[in-house]
C-alpha cells in the first residue's frame, strides 16, 4: 500500500522551533513594515470610488487610454490594465464625492465616443461606492476578522484548554498577517472578496490545527508519562500525512480555480492558496510550538510555587498533616 509517510517517522518539529518561530516572527516584522510604509491598495469597496472596466481596440494602449481621457478634461483618473494583454481591458478609478462619482461612467463614455464609434468599444462594468460607506466597510471587515479570533479563542479553550487556546489564535493571526503581507508586496487590489477568502481561510487553518492538538491530547492522556514536547512531536508525526495529503488535495483544487475560472475570482483563489501554505505552516511549527513553551512554563511556574516557604509551611502545618489520608499497606 502507497504511504507517504512512514508510521515510523520521527521527524523532531519541537526540537527547532525556535529557528521556525523566528522565520514566522520575521515575516511579521516584514509585514508590519511594509504595511506603513508601502500600505495595502485599498479597493473601492474600503475607499470608496467609482472603478469603471472598459474594452478598447487593438490598437489602444495604456497610453492611449490615459491621453483620451486627459483631452477630454478627466483629471486624476487611474488607469490599469486587467487580465491579458490581448484582451485589451482596463479599469478606470476615481475619488471624489457621491454626486461626481455617479457621473464617471458616462463622462469616461462620453470621452471615449469622441475618438471611437460604439461599436468599437464597451464599458463592462461599473461600481460605485460612497466614501463613508468604503470607510465603514473597511472598520466593519476587520471587526469581522477579530470576532471571528476572538470566538475561536473561546471555542478552543472550552474544547481543549487555557494552554492550547493561545497558539490556535496567534496560529491563525500568523496566517492572516502573512497573508496580508503578501498582497501588501504584490500591490493587488484589497476588497470585500479578498476579505471573504481571508475568513475562510481563519476557518480552514483553523480546522487543521485543531487536529494536530486532538492528537497532541490524546497522546498526552494515554502517556502521561511522557514529556510534552515528545508527545507534540509524536502528534505532529502522526498526522504528518493527513495534513500534507489535504493541504496538497486543497491547494490543487485552488490552484485549478486560479488558473481556470478567470480574473474575477482570480484574487481570491490566490489568496487561498497562499493561506493554504501558510496555515499548513503554522500549525506544525507555530501553534505546537506555543503549546510547548506555555505548558513547561507552567510546571516550572507551579514546581516554584510548590518549593516556596509558603507552600512548605502550608504542607507542614497541623490541619494539612491530619487531613492527609492513611497510606494502604
């Protein structure tokens, strides 16, 4: 029978995860850095802004696009090129308030008219957005991310317990920064679909590190004798293959979306498939390695709690000698 793993594979993950927490922790800083510096590229949705897609001739440009608009009096329009070059597509933005913006589509038709007949172009699609609506969008969708930490924060510790519930939620932070921090890199556009893919995407890391912890537990109750960063290490090698195979099956069926279903759901496949790498990632290397470092400082914490001269005395006093019970012969 076909294995990808061997059963007795012994790989030590908690034996390096300060090298792996350290690659994780500076890919944060990166993140951080990039997103003052460099900023995400807001949609309209969390901006507000009226985006305008349009198909042009062959033989139009960029360029030509940009220049067609200036002679007509459309100051401060951006112009970007969308899918393949050969499709000759574009989208239009513009800022300003409500009342102008609901005039950009006709204003950017009437533009083009002047030097194309209609037959030779086509506005495809136009959205407009309200800049008081963008910016409570944007408020409301990283609420959303929050909360959805913040319930998984609670439902861990009520499965599990307080020593696993940090490393699940910094796991999935992990993820989301990451994630974020690649599409700061890339400058792709930021919107309500890349939210949803973002959400998602807490939910199926999430789902992953919850089996490496179920294993982590059952280990840890049949082998209480054994060290925990054994038992997380035994655990991680257990259920090696079964992550590896779903992360694989996951990504490919991403991977078809991206390359297949076009550039309307093109961000939102990538998104999954970096998320995919990366919630992999973190719950074998990160959330473990949490799960280690809380609970033996927990036992160092409780083992100098019980070698104070407080707790000695309360041991020595008279009520806790006559309440111990008698040794069985």
């Amino acid at each position: 029978m076909f294995q990808l793993i061997r059963p007795d594979t012994q790989f030590d993950f908690v034996g390096k995860r300060h090298i792996w927490v350290s690659i994780s922790a500076l890919a944060i800083l990166a993140t951080v850095i990039l997103f003052f510096t460099k900023g995400l590229n807001y949609g309209i949705d969390f901006t507000g802004g009226a985006e305008v897609q349009i198909k042009v001739p062959a033989a139009w440009d960029i360029g030509k696009v940009r220049s067609e608009l200036d002679n007509a009096g459309l100051k401060g329009l951006r112009v970007q090129q969308i899918g393949e070059p050969s499709a000759h597509e574009f989208l239009v933005k513009a800022q300003g308030d409500e009342s102008s913006l609901n005039q950009v589509s006709s204003q950017i038709d009437g533009a083009l008219s002047k030097s194309l007949q209609p037959k030779e172009y086509d506005i495809q699609r136009v959205d407009v957005v309200g800049p008081a609506a963008g910016s409570s969008l944007r408020i409301s969708g990283f609420l959303s991310m929050f909360y959805a930490l913040l319930c998984i924060l609670v439902y861990v510790t009520i499965r599990f317990d307080y020593r696993y519930s940090p490393g699940a939620v910094i796991a999935l932070f992990h993820d989301t920064v990451i994630t974020l921090g690649v599409f700061i890199l890339t400058q792709k556009q930021f919107d309500l679909q890349i939210l949803a893919a973002l959400l998602a995407l807490i939910g199926y890391s999430n789902n992953d590190t919850i089996i490496v912890y179920d294993r982590v537990r059952e280990t840890v109750q049949n082998h209480p004798e054994m060290k925990i960063r054994d038992a997380v290490n035994r655990a991680i090698n257990e259920t090696l293959a079964r992550t590896i195979l779903t992360s694989m099956t996951t990504f490919f069926t991403v991977f078809a979306l991206w390359t297949l279903g076009g550039k309307v759901i093109q961000d939102f496949a990538f998104t999954l498939m970096v998320g995919i790498i990366v919630g992999s990632y973190s719950s074998i290397f990160v959330a473990s390695a949490l799960v280690v470092w809380i609970t033996e400082y927990q036992a160092k914490r409780e083992a100098r709690m019980a070698a104070s001269p407080k707790a000695k005395s309360r041991k020595n006093s008279p009520g806790a000698m006559r309440a111990q019970p008698k040794l069985q012969s």
